[in-house]
C-alpha cells in the first residue's frame, strides 16, 4: 500500500492566492459584465525591456545553430551570469560575493521551499508574522511545525510584526536554529535598517542559527540609508543566505530566473556538532535535483546588466514605484494608517476590521482585487495589501473605485 505524506494534511486551508482567485472567479462568473482590476498577487504586467528581448531572441538563434548550440548546462548556472551578478549586485557594496558563490535558479519561491530540505525536521523555526506564504507551508509539509491551534503551530517561533515594531521584528529572547526574514517586506513593505539587520546577524552567529534571507524586492528600495543585502552587515557571510529575482526587477515572472547565494563561510552541523560547509550541501542538491536553467533566459537575465539593461530595468522599478506612490496617497487621503510603497511596491493598509470582510467588500463594491493580510499569519488580521503591479490607468481607476467604495 501507498501511504502519503501525512504532513500534507496538517497545512490549513488552501494556498493563499488560491483562495483569492477563487472568490475571485466566482465574483466574475455572477458578474460577468463587471471589469475587476487586480491588485492582489504581485505580478508584473508591463513587457520585458527591449534589450532583454533582443537578446533572448539571439539566443534562441543560437539554440537553432549547430555551431551555437548548448545541450545540458551547468546546474549552478553559467558563468557568464554568475559574474555578472557578482560584479554589478554586489560588487559595487563591498560584500565579497564571489560568482561560485551565486546559484542560477528558475525562482526565488522554489528556491526557498527547496532550502529547508538540507536541514533535520527538528530544528526550530522562526518566521515574520505576517509572512509570505511559502515559508511556513514548506515546514509544515516537512514535519517541522507540530499541532495546528488558535491559528498557529506549536512548534514554530512567530516573530510578530505590527504596528507596534513598525513591521520590523526584533531577535527572540530565546534560541532558534533557522529564520526567515524578508526586507523589503513581502507583504507589510517594511524596510529594515543596518543596525536592525546587525541585531539579526549576532543573534545567529551567536546562537549558531542560520538565517534564510528573502530580498526579492530589494532593487525597489530608494533610500540610500537602506541595505540592499545582508551581506552588506559584517559576519553575515557565516550565518545567511540570501534569495533573489529577476522577476520583479526586470519582469520575468513568466520567464523564470532567480538565484541564491550560498557564502562558502556558511557552515551547519551534524547532530554530533561537527560543521559542514552548506555551500557544498546546496550544490550537491542541485545537482542531484536540477538540471539548470534554459541558456536563452540566462543570457536574457545577463541583458539585464548591460549599460541600457540597467536603464530600462531601472525605468521599470520606477514606473511601478509612482504606482505605489499613487496607491499610498490615496490611501492616505481616505485616512487608513498604511506602511511600504515608498521603498516598496506594497502597500499594507490597517483596515482595523476582518480582512477577509475588507477584501470581499471591495471585490463587490469596487472590483478591486487586494489581499486579505489574515492570509499571511494571525497578525495579518486588521490589515490588506494592496500591490502596485499593474498598468498605471488601471491603478488609477482601482483607487478611485475604493475611494468611492469606502
């Protein structure tokens, strides 16, 4: 007899953005006539840059030249981006990043539920409350967060984030062995300071954890007192690894490329105590596990650091980036408290009341597609996110539709 992973069932309900499509579909089918404007799940709308294109498509020519064809390529990725993303990502702030250093990925998402398979099912877990989705549910899925009850596991560490902290989570008090955090927050946009990311840093070089870093969002942030990376902290190179995207930079949510960076400095350990180099652990998974991404994209992604790739990718952040200023200052002017969009494309609004009740009333009301923060954790209730990917006319409309909602 075939039996299941039984941890499967212990994940609650269905997928976040699952649930929101859903009601979502089922408010057009009855609705047929009504135009919903979608500023939920944050996908990019606005075409790849021109020269990304081009050199996707040189690419792709090559794939149908016998003198230029790639068969199997490298798991980690090929140099040629590799080098690229250390000299112009993090090069140019001083954080030592070597290019081995870098895995080639098809998507942060993937990257970061495939991690936690390098670690024991009884570590103990810390996340963001509210928090991206795919942080907790990988655990579950793992055996890691023990019974559900009074919407959390018993056996994860909850890091709230509220209003109080301004969204920005201090260390606990007592010790946990991995941490994900995220900066620019996904879903609060809070963005977190050197000396409040150097907190994180002694905490786990101190207690021997590791911290899981998401900074898919980082090259939205504007404000040059901000880190873009927590290897800019010193010492973090022993206790971090950071994930990142083109997918929201340079628009490749339906083309697929990411990476993650592995510090050869990164060392776990055996339940003996004996340190191993993770680096090695994470290559030996890809190249047990992936087969690499497609040469065409990656020399599409190595277009987004060419003189006129920083140009129009910047162009691109930036477009999005007024939405998200559209967004708060309406928001602002209906007087809901709101955080992010500033260095963020998030806006994550205090309804003060049901989430989920905010989020069906301006489905019905407005048309308009946000998303219900209880979705992210227990102290996500009281709270929407609103996202500023979509085309400008369409945020313009959907924030006079709330606004006549409301």
């Amino acid at each position: 007899m075939i039996t299941m992973n039984e941890h499967y069932l212990e994940l609650q309900a269905s997928y976040l953005f699952s649930e929101v499509a859903r009601k979502v579909a089922a408010f057009q089918e009855q609705n047929p006539d009504t135009s919903i404007i979608k500023l939920g799940i944050g996908d990019v709308t606005r075409p790849l840059p021109p020269s990304i294109v081009e050199r996707f498509k040189e690419a792709v020519g090559e794939m149908g030249d016998a003198a230029t064809f790639r068969g199997y390529g490298p798991e980690q990725g090929y140099p040629f981006l590799r080098e690229a993303i250390a000299k112009y990502d993090f090069g140019a702030r001083n954080t030592g990043i070597s290019p081995d250093e870098i895995f080639i990925s098809d998507g942060t998402k993937c990257d970061i539920a495939n991690f936690q398979e390098l670690f024991s099912t009884d570590v103990q877990v810390a996340i963001g409350d509210p928090v991206y989705p795919v942080y907790l549910d990988t655990n579950v899925m793992a055996g890691r967060a023990g019974a559900y009850r009074d919407g959390r596991y018993g056996k994860v560490r909850y890091l709230a984030s509220t209003a109080e902290n301004n969204y920005i989570p201090a260390p606990p008090n007592e010790p946990v062995d991995l941490v994900y955090l995220c900066f620019p927050n996904n879903p609060t946009g809070a963005t977190a300071t050197h000396e409040q990311l150097r907190a994180w840093v002694e905490y786990a070089r101190r207690e021997r954890a590791l911290i899981l870093f998401d900074a898919a969002y980082e090259a939205f942030i504007r404000d040059p007192a901000i880190p873009h990376s927590i290897f800019e902290i010193d010492g973090a190179e022993e206790v971090a690894v950071e994930f990142r995207s083109f997918s929201k930079t340079a628009g490749f949510t339906g083309t697929r490329c990411a990476y993650t960076i592995v510090p050869k400095a990164v060392r776990v350990y055996s339940r003996a105590g004996e340190p191993h180099e993770l680096h090695a652990l994470w290559n030996r998974r890809q190249s047990t596990k992936f087969n690499g991404v497609a040469y065409p994209i990656q020399r599409a992604a190595e277009a987004r650091y060419s003189e006129q790739g920083r140009r129009e990718v910047e162009e691109l952040i930036a477009y999005y980036l007024e939405n998200a200023d559209i967004v708060r200052s309406e928001i602002d002017r209906m007087g809901y408290a709101c955080t992010g969009g500033d260095n963020s494309p998030y806006i994550w609004v205090r309804t003060g009341g049901s989430a989920w009740e905010f989020f069906d009333q301006i489905l019905t009301r407005a048309g308009v597609v946000v998303t219900p923060g209880l979705g992210f954790g227990p102290s996500g209730e009281g709270h929407v996110r609103i996202s500023a990917f979509n085309d400008r006319e369409k945020v313009i409309e959907a924030m006079e539709r709330i606004r006549s909602a409301l």
